[in-house]
C-alpha cells in the first residue's frame, strides 16, 4: 500500500489515457479494456446515456481506481426504467488495502442518489456475494455456465498435462458424451427458416415489442441496444441468427468465436425466443444452426449463461448443453441487483430468480 493523500471525484475527459494505463496494468496491454475504441464504445457510444466513471486520485490528481457506472435501460414488470450496471472496477497495485476502496465505494454510492438511479446490477465477487446473500438472499443469484464438448482431442490438450490423461480423454470422452450432453431431435412442425443477418434490423424492435414482457425483468433488447452491444469494436466479431416462420420472426441468437483459457470456444451471447411452442421450436432450429457454425470455425466447446428457469435454458439443455458440477466448471457467474429506491414496491419486491441474464449482460465478450 502505497501512503498517499487519496481523493475521491468523478473521472473527466482528460483522464482516459490514465484509466487506459490502469486497464493496461490489471489486464495487459492486448485485453479489449485497454483499447481506446473499448473506452470510447462504452463511454460514449451508449444509447442509454453517457456512462459515469468514479475514481480516486493520488496527491498530484493522478487516477489510481476506478469503477464504471453504465447506463442501462431495462423493464421490470411492464415498465421501463434508467438504471445501470456496474463493472470494471480496479485500483492501482499500490494502493490496495486503505481507505482507497472504502473511498471509491463510497463515491460510487453517492452517483445513485445525486443522478437518481433506482437500480444498479452488476456480476460481483464471491465476498460481495457471500454478503449480500446474508443480507437481502433474494437480491442475489448464482448462474452456472452451461457447455457442450465440440472436440476433445483440443480439450484434451488444453487441459491435460499427463499424456495419460490426454488419452482418457480423447477415447472417453466421445463415449461419455452422449449420455452427459445429450442432444434432444428437432421436432418438425410449421416452415421455420433461420438466416444470418449483418446487422439489427427494425424487425428486432418489433420482436422486442412483442417480447418484452416475457419475462418479469430484463435489459431492454430492442434494435437500439443490441446494436451497440454487439458493435464490431476491438477486434469482436459476432454472428446474428433470426429464425422465422414465414413473415413472423420467432427469435434470435448472437454468436462470438473466442479462445478463453486455451479452449476456442463459441460462445452464446445472447438467446431469445418468442413465447410458447413455436418459440421453442424456433430456439431448437437456432442452436442447431449455431452449433452447425461453431464446427464450421473449428470451435471444441460451446457455451452459454442462462437463468434456470427460463424457457431458453431449457432450449440449450434439449440442444445437449449441460451445466459442469462446481469443481469443473471454469467459473460460476454471481449475479447481484441493488435497489436504491425505497419507495418502488415493484423494484423493492423483486427477486433475482425473475431476471432474464445471458452473457450479453456481461460486457467483457
């Protein structure tokens, strides 16, 4: 800990290149938080608003933390609301463990009440969790990543050291996988076609209409959002899916090709399918087609992040996806809300189990 005179304020515009430097630090210089276009994308580009940056300073005004404040526009049971999300929190090396963090948080907390934001959700740390499942149990939520193994002979050599087990691998792992990730047919029924799109038409906004109640609370999805959400910024590269049955659009589903810890895996960004049976069949045709193209890019493992009750992770577990017991799983994502308004019954009242969560509510993909 390095024992300075520390400040707490809102970052300003000449304090980009700084929090860039401080990115660089914590995650390395080719990590996507560490490019400018990153900052500017998420910044300034939002449709919800411009997004709101606290930090802590040392005694020559130099920013040594900080934690973003993005805006977000989500509907919580059949209405809208401006809330936010926060995320990329880091402090300098040399001042952890002082009143720095104490400092920023509660600079952090503060923005709430001074821009009136009634809500903030975030996915936090397993101290955060363990807290706040103490304190408020329905504010808080633990989401598992659900997988399908696409080629063991690179999982095998990713996550193998000894030959031996490289071999039991790749031998048993085709023989274990029909009965561990177990793919349901595709039932056939009306005309659903799935086509790939370049960009997010007016039809996304009109599916969203259509949409937007299905589940009691979620990001605002229209046209506006998943447009700058998934911009082709820092080198991210993603795959639209809509499928149809004839002029009705019935879903979507948004795809990224990345290497995560030495395994190229395809990730589900994003899944949404139009109420009732035809929905489902339409998220049936979709994971089909997306499964079609992570084989195509040479992908070994496909994954993605969904609620247990939602309709979609069923669609991912009739697909053959499965979540991993704890102690094989890469990571358990923790999803937390905090309400700051104290006179909304329908914020006050909700539970994290409502929330519609997939990985387009986590940033860093």
């Amino acid at each position: 800990m390095k024992l300075s005179h520390i400040a707490a304020d809102l970052a300003r515009e000449e304090d980009a290149d700084r929090i860039l430097e401080v990115n660089r630090l914590e995650y390395g210089v080719d990590d996507t938080l560490a490019a400018p276009a990153d900052f500017v994308w998420r910044h300034d580009q939002n449709p919800a608003g411009q997004a709101i940056i606290p930090v802590i300073r040392d005694d020559r005004g130099s920013v040594v933390g900080f934690i973003w404040m993005v805006p977000m526009r989500i509907r919580v049971r059949g209405q809208d609301y401006l809330v936010a999300t926060g995320t990329n929190l880091v402090i300098h090396p040399e001042y952890r463990g002082g009143l720095g963090y104490t400092k920023l948080m509660r600079k952090f907390q503060q923005v709430f009440k001074e821009y009136d934001i009634p809500l903030h959700f975030s996915f936090v740390s397993e101290y955060t969790y363990r807290q706040r499942r103490e304190r408020a149990p329905q504010t808080v939520s633990s989401i598992s990543l659900m997988v399908k193994p696409l080629g063991f002979d690179a999982l095998a050599q990713a996550h193998s050291t000894r030959g031996w087990q490289r071999f039991i691998i790749k031998r048993v792992g085709p023989l274990v996988s029909p009965f561990l990730f177990r793919q349901q047919p595709v039932a056939s029924g009306r005309e659903i076609t799935v086509q790939t799109v370049k960009q997010f038409t007016q039809d996304f906004d009109k599916f969203w209409g259509e949409n937007r109640d299905k589940y009691p609370a979620m990001a605002i999805r229209d046209r506006a959002f998943l447009s700058w959400r998934f911009a082709p910024v820092s080198g991210r590269q993603y795959c639209i899916l809509i499928a149809r049955s004839q002029e009705q659009m019935l879903g979507y589903t948004v795809l990224h090709n990345c290497t995560i810890r030495g395994v190229k895996t395809g990730l589900i960004m994003d899944l949404l399918v139009a109420d009732g049976p035809l929905g489902e069949l339409a998220g049936a045709y979709l994971m089909a087609e997306a499964e079609t193209y992570f084989r195509a890019h040479e992908m070994s493992l496909g994954a993605g992040l969904m609620m247990p009750l939602e309709v979609e992770h069923r669609i991912l577990r009739r697909a053959g996806y499965t979540r991993l017991p704890r102690p094989l799983a890469p990571r358990t994502f923790r999803f937390a809300f905090f309400v700051h308004s104290t006179d909304d019954r329908d914020l006050i009242s909700l539970s994290a189990r409502e929330w519609f969560v997939t990985l387009a509510d986590y940033e860093s993909f």
